[in-house]
C-alpha cells in the first residue's frame, strides 16, 4: 500500500518532540519539531504530496531518480525542499527514508539545548 498522509502524519507523530498544526489551511497538516516545520503535506494535481527538507545534493539526486515524482519543493526554498508526490512510484521505504532525513536536518540546525532529548 502507498504511503499516504494519514500514515505519514502518523510515523512523524511518532517522532519525539513532533506536532501538528494548520498554518495555512484547515487540511493541510504541517508537522514541526520544535517549532520547525520538517514536513508539511499538500495535494499535487489528483494526489497527495508531502515536502521534504534535503540536502542540495540530496535532493537534486532524489529529483533525478524519481522525474516528476520528486519535484522542486513547491513554495519552498527550492535548494533544500522537495515535494514528493505519493503517486505510488516511489518505494515507500525510500520516501519514508526522506522523511527521517527531513526531521534529522531541521534537528541537527537547532541550537544544542534544543536537540536535548530528540537525537
């Protein structure tokens, strides 16, 4: 089965110190760390999508692996965001691969007394 929001909602929730909040619209969940957001979750024409935060190089590659599945992170810093597109194309594992790597970058910014208790 396709990864899909209610899952991935549900893996992130798992992660310590994660939460959920709507900043932009009542169904589009956004989930943050320590008031950082790592992965906010949208729609990309009939299918849901979730962007990711990667390292430049990272997600140039992701880009490259999965065209038109892994896409320039939309309304996002297109350098260290990626929208992924949960069309079904990219093997879960991978995706939930860049979802652990989303909340491990935006932890490893914070400042040390903040990743106290979440590495």
């Amino acid at each position: 089965m396709t990864l899909n929001h209610d899952r991935l909602l549900e893996l992130g929730l798992n992660f310590a110190g994660t939460i959920v909040k709507y900043p932009f619209r009542f169904d589009l969940p956004v989930l943050y760390v320590k008031g950082k957001m790592f992965a906010l979750l949208g729609r990309h024409g009939e299918f849901e999508s979730v962007n990711l935060k990667a390292s430049p190089e990272e997600a140039g590659l992701q880009r490259q692996a999965y065209p038109g599945s892994v896409l320039p992170g939309y309304h996002m810093n297109k350098e260290h965001w990626n929208t992924v597109v949960l069309d079904g194309t990219i093997p879960d594992d991978v995706i939930v691969e860049m979802f652990i790597d989303s909340y491990q970058r935006v932890i490893a910014k914070m400042p040390k007394k903040d990743r106290v208790g979440l590495e």
